[in-house]
C-alpha cells in the first residue's frame, strides 16, 4: 500500500504578498508535495489553514501517513483541539515533517516540550546544509552538502530537546550555524524538522532539497497498525498478572476503576 | 548559596483519606520535603495546590532551584497559566523532578510532548528498583535495587519519549517490568521521572527512597545564571553578523521586526 | 534485490555437548537461519567460527548486508585481524545482530567501548521479555512479552553505552530485569543487541524469537552504497574550500599530505 | 578533596619544530596544565609520551580523576597494554578529555567504536565556536561563540558515536562545520572531545579555550567510588535470587563457575 503523504500549509503568504505568489502561484503546498508527484509508492495530497477545520478532520488524519507542516504568519490562530487531534495522530504513529518558520507552530512546540527559538536574519545569503549523518535514510542521493544560494538565516542555540539524530547542519555566510535537520519518536510517530524553505526565495524549487522532503516521507512512515490505544491507562487486575498474585495492603482503588488524570 | 528545593504537593488523598491521613499526618509534601532535612546545602519549602496561584508565583519560582511534583486526583484542575509558568522556569534553568502518579500531569505530559501513560495495578506488591546506572549522581549510595514491601504497580509501555539517561528500572511481583528512574533535558532545566511513591504505602519514609530524592535534588540543580532569553528570537542585522555582509535578493521583513509566532 | 543475511556460530557448544546437539542438531547457526527461510526479501547463508578465515572472508563479507552473531566459549580465539575486518564492514553499512552470550564477543566489545559485562544464572527460570518500545520495527507482529519457559537468567547493569532505543526489557523468576533488546550506530551500520538465546534451552525454535530475528534482518539493513572511504581522513586544499580562502599564518602540513594516525 | 586532573601529551611536535616550541617552549601539556592553576578545586600534573609506561602507570592512573589527552604524529606508538589500562580505569569512573587531533588517538577511537576520522585543511582560517548548549557546564561562562582568528579545519562528516550531548559546533572561513564539543558517557566514565588546538597556533594560550577545559575538568569529574568491579560477570547462585529459586531444566554450568569470555 502507497504511504500517504498529506502536505499541509498555512497559505497566507502566498496570497498576500506578489513576490511569494510569484514564487508559488500554486501555494507553497503544491511545491513542496510536487517532491512526491510520480513516486509509485507514494500518494499526495494537500490541505490549507483556511479550509473548514483547518482542513484537518479526524477522517483525514486516519487516512494520512505523514503529513508535512509548514506556517509562519498565522501559527496562532491555528485551532488548539485541531493541534491537539494532530498530536494524538502522531502518538499513534503518523509522521511528522515540520519545515521552516513552522519551528514556532504550536504542533512542533508541543511535541518537544521546548520553545524552539532561534535566532534570524532575512538578508539572502548563503546556506550551505552539511550532511552529517551520510547513511541516514534522509540523506540517500544527496552530495556532501546543499548549497542554496539565497537564504533566510537561523542561527543557534536553537532551543529544542537533544535529536535522536542530527542529519543535516547549516551555515550561513554571515557566520552562524544550525542544526537544520533532526529527528524525533514521539510515542509511534517519528518528527523530523527541515530548516530550509523561507517563502521569499525559491528554495522548494531545489532538487536536492526536494529530494530531502521525499526521503524525509518515505523515513518517517511507519507501517506499524496505528497505536490507538497508546493514551489509555489500563488497569491489570491482579488475577490477570502474568504471575498470580495476591492483593496484599491496603487500597484506594476499586477493581476495575480507571486511573485519575 | 544553597539549592532552594521546593516540594509542591495536590494534597488531597491526606485530607479525604483516613489511611494516607495516617501515613502522611503532615501531608505527602512534608514526608518528601524530610529528605533535604539538616543537608547544608539545601534548603527547603512546600507549596499546596490549595493555595493561591497553587502556591507558585512568580517570585516563588524565580526563587526556587529544583521543584518536585506530587499529583494525582487534581491532575486537571491545575491552573493552564500556572503550568505554562512552570514550564517557563524549567526551560531557563529550574530542575523537576515528577513523583509517580504526576506522570499524568500536566507539565510532565507539556515536557515530554507523549501520553506519558501506563499499566497499573494496585495490589501492595513487592517492587524492586534496580540500578541500571551505577555510577549515576541520582544513585550514589544505594544497594543493587532498593526492595519495597508495598507498591502500586506501574507497567510497560510508558509512553515517555526515548530518555536521556535510564537510571532505574523496576520489576513487580505480578512479573511487569517499568523504567522506574529517567532523565531529561529540556531547555535549561534537568527533569527526573521517579516511579515509587503510592499514596496508600509508606513509601516516602524509606531511607533509601529518600536518597533518590536527596540525590535528584543535587542532580538537577543547574547552577547557571536563569536562561531568561531562551523563549527569545532575535534578529541579527545583516550589519551585526559575526562575518561582514550584504543583503541580498528580496526581503520580506523589515529591518528589526519581531518574527511570527 | 535481497537482503543478505549470514548467520555465524561458534559451532562448539555443539559439537562438544549431547544435549546442545540434541536441542540443535544442525547447529544453532541452521535453527537462527530458519527464521528467514522462505521470506521472498531474504537470502540467508550460515558460517562458522572453525572455517577458514572463521568463514568471514572480504568478499563474503562484503556481500553480507546482515550479520547475526552467537558465540560462547571461544570468544577468545576469534582472530583480531577478522574482528577488525567485521567492524569495518559494519562501519560501511552492514548490519550486525548480536545474540544472547555474544554480549562478550570481540566484536560487540569493540562496537561498544565497554565492559559489556552483567550477572547471570543458569536455573532454567522464566523469562519475560516485554515490549517497550511497542511501535518499533524490531517488535513488529509481537504481544505484549514473550514469555520463555526456560532461560538462563542475564541481570543488570549491563555495561554497555546507553541504547540509541531500547526495545525490550525481559525480568526473570528469581527477581533480575535486563536491558534484553537495544540498538546503535556505529558509522553507517545499524547494532542491535537481543538477549535471549541460551545453548541449553529450545529458544531458537520459539516462534515469537524467530519473528524477533526476521524483523531485526529488516531492521539492521542499510540500503546505502556501501560507505567505503568511512575511515579516509581527506585533505581539502585550501582552493577547493567551499568558500575562496588564502592560506594565512604559519603550516606544519605539505599539501596533500596525508595526516598522522 | 580536589579533582585530581592530569595532563597527558604526545610531547613530540615540540621538541622536533621550532615554531612549536617557540608557542609552547614547556609543551602543549604545560600550557594545557595552566587551565588549573590557582582553582582551589584541582590539583594539576602531566605526563608525557616518552616517560616509562608512558607516564601511565597503574598508581598514577588510580590518582588520576580526570585525564586530558593530547596526540597526533605517534598515536601509532602509544602501547596497547597502556591504551586498555586507560580504558579500565575510564569504566571505573575516571573523566577523559580528549582534544583535537586525539580524535585519532587509539583511546578515543576504542571507546567510541567507530572511525572518527572527518576531513582537515592547515589554512590558518578563523574558526567560530558556537555555543549550542548554553546551559551545559561546560559552557559556563562563554559569551555565545568563541572566535579563533587561526585555527585547522576540521570538517564534517566526523564518524563518531551520536552524541549524548552537542555542547559546540564550529563553522570555518572555508565553509565547513563541525561537532567541536560532544560528550559520551563509557561505564561510570564521561568523556568529552573538544576540536581546537593545532600545535602550529597559539590557541592553548586563549583565555577562553582555557575556561573550557577548566569547566571540563569539573564536568568530567565522578566524584562517585571507583566502579573496580564493573568488568567482572558474577554468577547469582539459585539460593541467592531475589525471589527464592529452584533450578529447573537441564544445566551446563557448575555452581560458582565462571562465565567464558
């Protein structure tokens, strides 16, 4: 079965400002999941900020593999039950591909725990992305480094949990550097968060670029049957142990009753 | 200067409880806060969620070096901005440290991003806590595992993200296994998970359980200057950069603009 | 194309024990093998310590893709010259499964940096092996444990660096718990660690260790081009630098010298 | 009582090249020893590669809390009974800094496993050390990089281990990156690599350089007791279980036997 590849974008840029729409006449959605066009083992589709629910339904995340997730201008007005449905999804297994300004998006700070800040500047220079760890999946095809030729800089510390991997690490010809490719499990769903792809520059027109994004799909699916029940706090009745036991002491609890939370 | 340890408590089971009333007359906050007793290089308080603000303020958390937290029928009642300033004071530099049934609550499922969630059987079962990290600061002074008469089982899958550190794992007389003692980093701040402690048994009296407490207090304690900015994204102009540069290429923000959050 | 699997033994216990050669009469190398017969992604071959060059030859290993390891009593005769080879063929990306008392082979303690040390028992108690990390590739198709009639007991600590993920954890009757299933990096190759497999008991011909096995071959497998020049150290001249530079102060190296080792 | 730090070095570019020994007349490991002196905390001395055994003797290495490691043109000739003595005493407990071209230091590369070979360029270049860990010890006191005005290039990909923390990542006038400071835990011993230090500049003469080996010292530091028994594998004889134990199945091992290695 195809892994099924949801693109997701705030889409505000691109309708009010001509330089992005002249980038992106399509949305920066239809760039970025153009990665993903003509791979048989992988189907795409899209969905915006301003359709109904954010155009992310509980139908829609059952029936999405991994979904890509870029914001910027409106990361606040992002609904907080549609965050938290979208969080549950990836406890249960779905990947999570978080790009760019979307460091900030409410989804990506509530599953590191962090504020995942940084430092910026808007001065199109320069970003050089090295490949650091060279045999992970997300890095296949790729050369020693991406360079893009004009970029919005991010600069460290950036302030995130420790990676379980770092993939990629930029630098920038003002002289910073970032960790601009790292991965996470949260519970079934592996996150991976891609630093390159500020909305004034070309950058999801970039080959190499979207040659990340399809390893980053095809890295982050996980075919395990989703882990709906990985929130419940079941209670093991105590002639259901795998050793049969006693009750022994006092109890607060009743048989059968559920956990406080 | 001394480590300020405040030990933060929802102490409800000690007023509704005949028998917790009976275990912990002075309530569950004071039996933990005894661990840092007559230690110079700590002192201590405790705080209710009974009290005002749950006893947290600004200024008592400014104030505070390592906080621990014991929570479990009043999980949900705990304020959103109280949790959200907690939060705030890990990431620049307070320690956590989360006590057994605070694995449901709401600042350690805020810092882990995961369910945190678990198996759980209440049948007064014989834990033991085995040392899987023996050279770690958090066990200096114990035994091979600390034995426990009594205990509430928790089981596997705990739905935590990978740790840092595995510094205890315990196995329960039923035959379930947990990852009793895990360590994190978060921002600036150090957070311990430590699985003993029912309200039902006379767990925090236990000399050695005690130590884990004493222990994590000194772990956790980052003696830094508070990480104020590290909620911050500044803007570095392109005439600041660390290597002298010229913007180029179009620009969508304004020199000195606040970025979105 | 296929995953390459070759399964290495030992082969003493065997030869030398009526009951081993009763359990497995064609080698424990033939009973691990049997966990990948007839799977259409999978060619297994087996090698033995006794053969020439232990059966592990440049080519043969270099048209291995996964490497699974049991050995015992003679650890101490494997020649460094061949453990040296199988380290640099994991570094280029082949993956390597270590089984059960290989914990102290030549080639783990070298992967590892450590000790590799822990305590056991020999008493034929059960052993349950619990699944920790439920959506892990590694633990695909498995209930809650595998529960494992009889074993021989392996007790923490275990030496060995913390675990990239820890999948398993087992806990036996006599009250020990292990670290039963982990797994590493080392350069491009993917290391993972399964405890149970005891020469005296039937546990090679358990169906839910052999799924174990077929899924760890899966797992262990790096589809990357070999990563040959892992070990090189080159030298960038200064006009080939990413960014035009001019050698400046004083230079101890010619150029295109190779650098000291 | 005080950290006992000493400082290892090869001692060979110094008595060979007149450019060193003019930048380091008393060798690399008395400008390194400088670091220590006057902190009422530490007592600071050296050894050298040519002194009998190295400077390494048993007694010596039991004095030893922390050791910091300098090499490059003789890594060849360090004796490997001394390079496995160091390892022990580093299980048991002992800190181990190991800086710059010591990546290739037989030591280093034991206790990661793995290559850790990267790509080099001796271009007098500046080097920019970014602080990515502010909050970590060993950043103590640093403003946020560390400006080098000569320094060699070290470039990624650099074969080690992930770490278990990123303290550092420089970047270099070239365009390279680097992971400058990352620390490991091996047994009950931490270990730290930190990247500058060519002998051709004077960069163990930066009052910054210096205050971190200062801070790594007190990181590295295990004030616990010396793990001396954590190579060894104990039987648990049956009556000696936690749980009471009767021995069941077939057995190959006597009682009290040791395990092979």
């Amino acid at each position: 079965m195809s892994i099924r590849v949801l693109v997701w974008n705030e889409n505000e840029h691109e309708k009010k400002n001509a330089l992005v729409k002249k980038l992106y006449p399509d949305g920066i959605h239809n760039a970025v999941a153009a990665a993903f066009k003509g791979q048989p083992d992988i189907t795409v589709a899209t969905a915006t900020q301003d359709q109904p629910e954010h155009g992310l339904t509980v139908e829609r995340l059952k029936a999405t593999d991994v979904l890509f997730w870029w914001g910027h201008m409106k990361h606040g007005d992002v609904d907080d039950k549609i965050v938290e449905r979208v969080q549950a999804r990836v406890w249960e297994g779905m990947g999570l591909v978080v790009l760019h300004s979307a460091h900030f998006s409410k989804i990506f700070k509530r599953l590191m725990g962090t504020p995942c800040a940084l430092k910026w500047r808007e001065a199109g220079e320069v970003e050089r992305v090295w490949v650091i760890n060279r045999s992970h999946p997300i890095a296949a095809g790729l050369p020693e480094y991406i360079e893009i030729e004009h970029e919005e800089m991010y600069g460290e510390p950036f302030s995130i949990p420790e990676p379980m991997e770092t993939v990629f690490i930029s630098h920038f010809e003002g002289g910073e550097v970032f960790r601009s490719g790292v991965t996470y499990q949260r519970g079934a769903g592996r996150v991976f968060y891609f630093r390159p792809g500020h909305e004034a520059y070309p950058t999801y027109h970039n080959p190499q670029v979207l040659r990340v994004l399809l390893n980053a799909a095809r890295w982050a699916h996980n075919p395990a049957p989703a882990w709906t029940s990985i929130n419940d706090a079941p209670n093991v009745p105590h002639d259901k142990a795998p050793v049969p036991l006693e009750v022994k002491g006092p109890r607060l609890h009743a048989d059968g009753e559920a956990g406080h939370r």
